[in-house]
C-alpha cells in the first residue's frame, strides 16, 4: 500500500512566491480579504526621458592608478614642440584654436591600450566614457582631426619615440646590454582577393584608363552637377594611381624572384592593386597567403622594453638583424653589447657582420651547419643511399688531405670553393670507374652514373669557428632559451592586447606610424607597471 509523501509545511506558499511573474507581487499568506484592502506596492521609479543638470568633478571621473593618469603624467614628460611646427593658431590673433598634439596621442595610447583602433570607436567613447572624458575635460574630439594625427606626421612620431626611450633609459629601464629580435607578420588592409598577376593588373589599369576618360568626356556634356563631377573624377584618377603603382612594385617583387635561390617563376608573382607595397606572405595560424607587412621589434632583456621596430617587406627575417641594430641605435645613440635572435636570422654573412660590429651574437640553437647536415641526410635518403654510407661515415685523413669511404677507397682532394667570407668548402671525390666497380655501388651511390662518390669537408675562419664553438657551450644556450619568453613576448602583446593583428590604414609609411603607436603604448604600460604604480602605492596608503 502507498501513500502520498506529506507536504512540508508552507512549501506551498514558497513556491508560488518564486513562480510569480516579474513585477507583480508575491502572493502571501494573508486571506483574500485582507488582499484585496491593502494598498499596490510602490518602487522608486527609472525615468530615462527626463533631463537633469548635474556638477561633475571631472578630476573625480578616475580612480588615481588609473592608467589615464600614467598617460597623461608621462606624455607631459615629452617634448611636443615638433608637432607644433605647421600650426597657425598663435595667442593674439583670431583664429580656431586646434587641439594639442599631447591630447590627442594621449587618446589614440589610451585606445590602443584598450585593443582600440578606430577613430570612429574613440570619438564615440569620448561621449560617455570616464577615462576618455577626464582627457578631454568633457570634450569630443572628431574621428577625422585623430585619424589624420595618427598618420600625418611621421619623423615626429619617430622622434617621440625616441624621446620616449630616453625617458625610460634615465629610470634604469634600458640598460642596452642585451638586445632580442624577433619578426612577426601582420596583415594588411587589403583583402587577399586584390593580391593579381601582371596580367590582371594589366587589365585593370587600362579599365581605369578608360574610366578617367569617359568622366573626361561626361563632365564636358555637362550630364552631372559639378560637384559629383569633381567626385566621380578624383575617385577614378585615385584608382589609376593606385594601378600605375601596383605594377611599379610588381617590376620588384619580379626582380626579387629571379634573384631568389633557386630563382622563382617572376609570372607568377603577385601584388596587391588596393595595396601596392603590401607582400604576399604565409600567415602563422591559419597557414594561409594575405597581404601582409613584416614587423620586427627590437626588445631589451632587462624590462621587456622595445627599443627598436621596423616595418619591412621582406617575408622572412634573413638580413634583418643588422638593420635591427642600426635602428636601435640611431633612436638611442647606444651600441647594444649583445643580439639574440632565432636561425631565422642566422647566415654566415650575420656571423661575420656582428664580429666587426664589435656585437655578441647569440643566435639558432645549433650551429648552422648541423641544419644543413640534416638537410643533405635528407637527400641522400630520397636518393637511397644507404645508412651505412652517410658522409660521416667516411674518415678524413689530414696528412694526406683525403677520405676513405667505407670500403676503403680513397676519395682524393678535387678542388676547393669559398662560399662567402670565413666559409670554404672542400670538395673530394672517388673515380667513377672506381665506384662502377666497387660491389657496394648501389648503397653507396646510386643513379650517380657521370661519377664518383663525393664528399664536403667546411673550413670556417676564425670568426665562424670561434661562433660555432661558442654556440655549443651551456651557457650560450641558457642565453638562447630566455630569447622566446623576452623577444616574442612584445609581439604576442601588440597583437592579443592591443589589436594589431591587421592594420587600419594602408601603404608603408602609414601603417609604420599606426605600429610605433602600438609600440609606444606598449612601453608606457611596461612603464605603469614597472614605475608608476610602484610609486602611487605608498602615497595611495597614506591617503
């Protein structure tokens, strides 16, 4: 027999209460009557049409280790003189007075540090947002006055930079012993659909040809008003431009294919007709192709400071390093004692230009040419030569300036080829007759059929070799595991923290101007970390 599980007392009640609607009264224990002769509960109202005046302590709108404050504090540390130089307004005379150069990089390091780069977004958040607000004193910068700012003025951007690491230098910031390089692609603007080959662009230009002179042709008709005209005609005389550059910087990437090694088909080389001095490049995540730009950053050791940035062409980071330390230098005036970077940038060449530069140099895991080894072990695989017949199977003898193979044939000296400067490479190599009667022919030397068995023994100079063996010591190598946490630390920032996965603006020089702001607002947060709110705490304490 069952029975039904007694109600726990008031469980009735309860419910009913949390399944009312929202905004009615819960019903309660009382009786119907009582119900119905008690007065509807009030709430304090929400107008939202009403207007109100209301003081606002604009000093107030910010807690003080904001970094609105450190901004502000810092960029008052720098020199603004520079940007002044084409202004007209002057004390005395009428004129609409335009907004200083101080404010308005203090928005745009604000936004960046909120992963901002619109200048739409930023006029936007100047009308309600607090840290934006106590900037501006209440005021609204237009997006058009911030987006000619950012890119307009180049050399004083590099100039403020520079000012910048010299204010961090005298805090103890940038000691400039240790300097990490590391390269990062950022896509640009224009989509990978505009990347064509000469052919299309080829086409293209004369379609804008032909478009500049059919306005040419509606504007003396006099089809249009005047002012559309004027438009339509600026519109298709940009284009042309754009074209006529395209093909410009196509005659380059051509050039740069046929100087490759191995030399690359120059037909099929591409370039962006939106964006002419954008590169086609492999994207790190997805793998893929887009126009894109190569960013190197130059980073000191001691706090993760950049020191140094370039926005390059180049789609790999070969040749880099030098005129990474020429950057760092021309904008600190300091030689950095030591370079560490990745094998992406070692050559031999690199090797011998840091021993004259009187420059330390930490660079790839392994010495060169242990990835080259492993490159040849490759191809003698592919080739079916056999484990036992690798080249370090075969034994040199120095007195004699020869090898033997594995089956003790002699491999005699047969010429020697320097490769570039410390490098020589040292050729020997069996008689085909030799080889063709040797009964490990096939293992040894398969499909060699002109002649016989050859080996490479490399001679470096003193440099390289002193690079080399240096390279196998434990202590370069704990010097070369730091490089991934400090060089690409700075690079992971400016694209997770601070957007710059693809820039805004388009064309080398201004996408140069949109990442040193990227790179100064990275600097100044290093900074409100490092300095400024170490020392805002014991003053917030004592408050």
């Amino acid at each position: 027999m069952s029975a039904e599980p007694a109600s726990v007392s008031g469980q009735g009640e309860i419910w009913e209460q949390a399944t009312a609607p929202a905004g009615e009264a819960r019903p309660s224990s009382t009786t119907p009557g009582e119900a119905a002769s008690r007065p509807a509960l009030r709430f304090k109202p929400v107008d939202r049409q009403q207007m109100a005046w209301a003081p606002i302590d604009v000093d107030s709108l910010l807690p003080p280790d904001h970094v609105a404050r450190a901004i502000w504090e810092l960029t008052g540390k720098l020199d603004w003189s520079r940007f002044g130089a084409q202004v007209k307004a002057v004390e005395g005379k009428a004129g609409c007075s335009p907004y200083a150069p101080r404010l308005l990089a203090s928005l745009w390091i604000l936004a960046y540090s909120e992963g901002i780069s619109s200048a739409r977004e930023i006029e936007e958040l100047g009308k309600y947002h607090p840290a934006y607000r106590w900037l501006t004193g209440l005021r609204v910068v237009g997006y058009h006055t911030l987006s000619d700012f950012r890119v307009e003025q180049k050399e004083e951007l590099e100039e403020l930079f520079a000012q910048l690491l010299a204010v961090l230098r005298a805090e103890g910031l940038i000691p400039l012993e240790q300097i990490m390089q590391d390269g990062t692609k950022v896509q640009a603007a224009a989509s990978p659909g505009s990347m064509h080959r000469e052919a299309t662009l080829q086409r293209h230009l004369e379609a804008a040809r032909e478009q500049v002179r059919r306005l040419g042709e509606e504007a003396a008709s006099g089809a249009l008003s005047p002012r559309r005209q004027a438009a339509q005609q600026r519109a298709a005389r940009e284009k042309l431009q754009r074209m006529e550059q395209s093909l410009e910087e196509l005659k380059k990437v051509q050039a740069e294919a046929r100087a490759a090694d191995p030399p690359k088909d120059p037909t099929e080389s591409r370039v962006s007709e939106s964006e002419a001095e954008a590169r086609k490049m492999k994207q790190p995540i997805t793998g893929g192709f887009a126009p894109s730009y190569n960013v190197q950053v130059m980073t000191d050791a001691e706090a993760d400071i950049i020191v140094g940035v370039q926005v390059v062409q180049a789609g790999n980071d070969q040749g880099q390093l030098e005129a990474g330390l020429e950057e760092v230098e021309r904008r600190t005036g300091v030689k950095p004692a030591q370079a560490v970077v990745d094998e992406g940038y070692l050559s031999w060449e690199t090797v011998q230009e840091m021993a004259d530069r009187e420059v330390d140099l930490i660079a790839g895991g392994t010495a060169l040419d242990e990835k080259n080894a492993v490159v040849n072990q490759k191809r003698l695989e592919n080739r079916g030569v056999a484990a036992e017949y690798y080249p370090q199977q075969f034994v040199y003898d120095a007195e004699q300036d020869l090898y033997r193979c594995p089956g003790g044939e002699v491999l005699p000296h047969r010429g020697v080829r320097e490769e570039q400067e410390g490098v020589r490479r040292h050729q020997y190599r069996a008689q085909a007759k030799t080889c063709k009667a040797c009964p490990h022919y096939a293992q040894c030397c398969p499909g060699n059929g002109k002649s016989g068995r050859t080996v490479t023994r490399t001679e470096y100079g003193a440099v390289i070799q002193a690079f080399v063996e240096k390279m196998k010591t434990p202590e370069a190598q704990a010097i070369y595991r730091k490089r991934k946490r400090v060089a690409e630390f700075p690079n992971l920032w400016l694209k997770a923290k601070l957007g710059l996965r693809r820039f805004r603006v388009r064309g080398l020089r201004k996408v140069s101007c949109e990442t040193l702001w990227a790179c100064l607002t990275y600097n100044l947060q290093q900074w409100w970390r490092l300095r400024w709110k170490p020392r805002l705490a014991p003053a917030t304490v004592i408050a």
